[in-house]
C-alpha cells in the first residue's frame, strides 16, 4: 500500500479570535477590499495564501504572489520573506518541490527576523522529509526548533515537532514519531489551534497504525476528520478518510475500506488532487484482487480481478504524472500480480518486467544524483585551478617587464613554479592509480555478479520457460490436477525468482562505496514471523522458531532477513528427499553474545561444499552459488560471523554471531 503523508499547515490567526479554515478564509475576503496598501494588507494576503493551500494552492499562489508585490512596494522586508514563505507552502501542495526550496532560499535572504526564519526553516526542512533527504531535513528542523524556543514561538515548536515525527515515521521509529506529535499535540490543543491538532491527531493515527494498534489508530483518524469538517479542510480530510480506510484495509474489512476510499476518492476530485486520487484508485483496485482471493465462485472472481485491473490502469497515469517511480512500480506489479491470476501469464511477465525496470530506476537515480554531486564538486575543483593558474601566468607577465632588475628573483619563481607543476604532476599521477584501482576493483564485483547471475537465474527462468512451451505445445499430457499444481509451483517459482532478483540488487548494492547497512535495534521476533510467512507454502517439511528469550539484536534487519531466508532456502532444497524433514531456527544468548542458528536434518555434507562462505573466489555452493555469496558478503557488511558443522548423513548446522 502506499503512503499517505498529512501535510502540515500554518494558518496564523490574524485579527480574528479562533476562526480557521473556511470561516477564516470568508471572513479575510470580507475585509479585503476596504484595506489600505499597507503591512496589514500584506499580512491578510498571507493569511489567505496560506489557508488556501488545501483549498485551493493556485487561489494560495495567487494571494501570495499579490502580497510580494505589495510588500516589495512599501519596501517591508519581513512582508516579502513570508511572501515567498507563502508561495513554497503552495507549490509544496502541488509536489513542484524545486520551486517550493526556490522560493524559502529568497525568504531566507529577505529577514533576519528569528521567527520567520523559523519558519522558512521547518518549511525547508518538511521539502527536504518529502524527499526522503532526512539529513537535511533534521538540520533544517533543528535549528528551526532552536529558534522558535529562543523567540518563545510555541506554535512554531508544535510544528517543528511534527515535522521531527514525520522524520521518524519515515525511519520506522514509530514510537519516537508519537512521542514528537503527542507533544505538539498537547500544545496545540492547549493553544487551541485546529488546523494544527487536525494534523497532529492525523500523524498520530499514521504512528499507531504502522504499530498495528488499529483501534487507536481509527479514533485519531475519526477525531481529525471531526476537526476537518468544522474548518471545512477538504484537503486533510480527504487524507485522513482515506488513511482511515487504509486501516480497515489492513483489517481485511473490506466493505468499510471500499466506503471511505470512496469518499477520499470524491474529495480528492473535488481539488484535483492527484496523489491521493492515485492512492484511492490504487487502494480500491486491492480491495477487489483480495477478494477475487476470497470467493470461489469463478465469475465472480474474474470480475473482481478484471475491476481490480482497470483501477490500477487509473491510478498508474496519475502516478506517471507526478513522475513517482516507486509508485509506478507498484502499479505495475499490481497489475502483473492481476494478469497472472487472469492466466495472462504473458502480460504477466512483461508487466512484471515493466515493474522491474521502474524499481531500478529508482536506485538509478539516487546513484544519479550522487554521481552529479561528485562531477559538480570535480567541476569546481577544476574551475578553481584554472583560476589559480591563470592568476600565476598574470602575474608571471607582469614581473617580466622588471627581468633586468628583478633577474634573480625572477628565476627563484620560475623554479618555484617548476616544482609546484612538478608537484601537481606527481598528485594527479597518484590520483589516476587510485581510479585504476578502483576501477580494477569495481570490474572484479561486476565479473562475480553476472557469474551469479549465470548460475542461479538461468535455472529457474529455464524451468518456466519448460512449463509454458509444454501448456502451450502438449497440453493434452496434462491432466487438471497436474496442470493445477504445476501453475501453483510455477507461480510460487516466480515470486521466489523475483525475492531472488531483489537480494542480488541488495547484494550489488552492497558492493557499492556509498551502500551502507543501517543498523538499528531489530526484534528477532519480527524476523522470524517474516521468515514463517515467506515459507508458508513449503509442504513435508516442518520449519521451528524458537526464541525462548525473546532477543533483540543491534543489526540491519534486511540483511539478516536475507542471509535468514537463503540458509533456510538451501536447507530445504537439501531436505527434498528426506523423510521427516525438519528445520529449527533458534536464537539465543551465551557469554553475552547473541547467536543464531538454523539446523536441518538433512544428507549434510563436506566443508568444501560450503567452501563459497569463506573463499570470495568460489562462484558455487552446496546448491546454489547466490545464497553462499549472499550470506558471505551481507554477513561481513553487518560485521557478524557465520560456522557451518556438517557432516555426511548428520545434517547441518550454521551458526551465526551477531555482535
């Protein structure tokens, strides 16, 4: 499912007591005509750019792009940085972030007033969280947080602190995302400022949910749409509606979810908002491929598969619009996901491909940008030589018209200069042997990533590719049993391929300079009920979790799950003809080490048929050269250690420390 992120307002309350919102907004344009040309105009403009954000951005855009002239034309410097304060706000509703930072840098420029400042800097900052640039983000609210306390701004706090919550969200830290609203929220609610409790209640309800806590969850939804209403914030509640039907999605009350995406849908509309219309057409389209899962009824099924198919056909150009290529993927993958179920298996495929390629896409452009800031840097770097060189070649010319007088020191610069060329020479030979090195380094990881590639891919697109020529050239061989379990092999065998594919771009990823684990505080517990629903549909062989003491590991949770699920993948390979197989995942806590284990008892096997875990040279394993390199590279990337004790006959046994 995707994200839905509650945009936070600030609606100053401008001469008129507690009214917000649309109440604001009526009585702002009631008194409008009859002002002067002066700063009271100004700040009523802003007031109406800036309540209109949800109702209207271009009616923002407008009010603020009136209140900059106006500001500029009394000269009122303070006037002008809450002008394009006002502006960034209005573009940011509208996803043209360039704009939006465009603008806050002018504000930024334009006062040297601490509380706008604070603003413009959580205003920046929030731009910089849509990005998922958190680095930026964090230094921007931070020094807004700074500010607004040394000016005593409490509603800037509250909105800082928001602002803070939502960086955590997005980290995954959702109890230190709760924490932040419940502060802002007790403000504001103590301030008695709606639109921003609407916002703090909406964020709380986000936290909860992505805990699983539900029940709390839909009543922060429902108290927030509550406010919405009152303030007549079709934006917000559009939002919250939504996310409140996202819930009772995660609920599988499938009926209640349809209702209020519905509802968000139709507001959505209303103010063209294209990201959540996006989000409602995607989310309906998985209302109806989850229940095609539930009925039996096979036309039924078919036609909520073929409804399914053409929401996800509506939300995909809406997404293509706002150039979101995560979203895009999903769209895609949504829609292989229909087709194959459809027996399309065509489409499918290319579909999935489709997906694929927009996933990279994404990877893509991070490195892009990161190769940009390099070549950047590299230009200035450049720039500033030719500069120096240019200012020594000026002045050379200028000491020569004084060669006769000046003749010995005019030597002591010439050789001067001689070293310093000699000097810059030697730099730049010793900088083409490190790029030589690096590129020597970087040749070797691609050689082992096709010889991968090679190895364990092959096989299983070989296999399906077996499958559709016999369906398509003998499908009188197969009788309606085995051509049943054959697709339910077939299809597990693609969603397997496609986890396969996903951990060799984690695995390539990690071989990059700039790819780093993140590593943060993971519950075992999690691990393993993500492992027990990856092989669900594993029959004859029983898979154990035992966690007697309920571990919590300091580790990147994705690798572990990664190196987790490719031990547990060979050992059941390796288990294929053994009777009353079975597999044991254990984690437990010696010598104040925490280990993990998994077992099998199965044929076993030699030390040198494990000899991929240690020898970075050796391309095959005991069944599948992917998962040893996996478990060998990811492992170190996460600085633990892994054993193997096996023995023809007696099973194996892989032992893994976690530091």
């Amino acid at each position: 499912m995707k994200k839905w992120y509650l945009f936070l307002l600030w609606i100053p309350l401008f001469s008129f007591g507690q009214k917000e919102g649309q109440e604001l907004i009526d009585s702002l344009l009631t008194v409008l005509p009859k002002m002067k040309n002066d700063s009271t105009k100004v700040k009523t403009l802003n007031d109406l750019s800036y309540n209109y954000q949800y109702i209207d951005p271009k009616s923002g855009q407008k009010y603020a792009n009136d209140a900059l002239t106006l500001s500029k034309k009394i000269r009122w410097n303070d006037g002008i940085a809450e002008s394009y304060r006002s502006l960034g706000i209005n573009y940011s509703v509208d996803s043209d972030f360039e704009k939006s930072l465009l603008y806050y840098g002018k504000a930024l420029k334009s006062t040297s007033n601490k509380k706008i400042l604070s603003k413009v800097l959580r205003s920046t900052g929030l731009i910089y969280t849509y990005q998922s640039d958190y680095k930026n983000a964090m230094d921007f609210d931070m020094r807004a947080l700074k500010m607004s306390e040394e000016v005593g701004d409490k509603k800037g706090v509250a909105a800082v602190l928001s602002n803070i919550g939502i960086i955590y969200y997005d980290l995954q830290n959702y109890r230190k995302a709760i924490e932040h609203y419940d502060k802002a929220r007790k403000i504001n609610e103590e301030m008695g400022n709606k639109a921003y409790l609407s916002n703090n209640l909406g964020n709380l309800a986000n936290g909860y949910s992505a805990l699983k806590e539900y029940d709390k969850a839909i009543e922060y939804y429902k108290k927030a749409i509550v406010i919405n209403d009152e303030l007549g914030d079709i934006g917000n509640k559009s939002i919250n509606v939504g996310a409140l039907g996202g819930v009772y999605f995660k609920q599988k009350k499938y009926d209640e979810t349809l209702a209020y995406t519905l509802q968000s849908l139709k507001l959505s509309t209303e103010i063209n908002d294209d990201r959540n219309m996006a989000h409602a057409e995607a989310l309906i389209g998985e209302i109806y491929y989850e229940k095609s899962k539930q009925t039996k009824n096979e036309k039924v099924r078919i036609d909520y598969l073929e409804k399914a198919k053409g929401q996800f056909y509506k939300a995909l150009p809406l997404d293509i619009k706002l150039h979101n290529l995560k979203e895009i993927s999903t769209d895609y993958q949504s829609l292989a996901n229909v087709e194959a179920l459809l027996n399309n298996h065509k489409q499918a495929f290319e579909l999935f491909q489709t997906a694929v390629s927009y996933k990279d896409s994404v990877f893509n452009e991070d490195s892009k940008e990161t190769i940009k800031n390099l070549e950047d840097k590299r230009a200035i770097e450049l720039r500033d030589k030719k500069i120096q060189l240019n200012k020594v070649t000026l002045e050379s010319k200028e000491k020569q018209k004084w060669f006769y007088i000046f003749g010995i020191l005019l030597f002591a610069i010439i050789g001067i200069l001689l070293f310093y060329q000699s000097k810059n020479r030697k730099k730049s030979n010793e900088k083409l042997q490190l790029l030589n090195s690096e590129l020597d380094q970087a040749n070797k990881v691609k050689a082992r990533f096709f010889s991968i590639l090679n190895h364990d891919l092959r096989s299983p697109v070989s296999s399906l590719i077996q499958f559709l020529h016999l369906q398509k050239d003998s499908p009188e061989l197969l009788t309606k049993e085995s051509r049943i379990r054959m697709e339910n092999k077939t299809i597990s065998s693609a969603e397997n391929l496609l986890e396969s594919m996903e951990d060799l771009l984690l695995w390539s990823k990690g071989q990059m300079e700039n790819f780093t684990p993140q590593f943060k505080n993971t519950a075992v517990s999690s691990i393993f009920e993500d492992l027990d629903r990856h092989f669900a549909s594993i029959e004859n062989i029983k898979i154990y979790f035992e966690n007697p003491e309920n571990l919590s590991v300091h580790t990147d949770e994705n690798y572990l799950k990664t190196i987790l699920r490719n031990l547990t993948g060979n050992a059941i390979k390796a288990l294929e003809k053994t009777p009353n197989a079975t597999i044991i995942l254990k984690a437990f806590r010696q010598d104040n080490q925490n280990f993990i284990l998994v077992s099998d008892n199965g044929p076993g096997g030699t030390q040198q048929q494990f000899r991929a875990l240690y020898d970075e040279k050796e391309v095959v394993g005991i069944k599948t050269g992917l998962g040893l390199h996996l478990i060998r590279d990811l492992a170190k990337a996460i600085n633990s250690k892994i054993t193997v004790d096996t023995n023809p006959g007696n099973g194996t046994i892989f032992t893994i420390l976690i530091p």
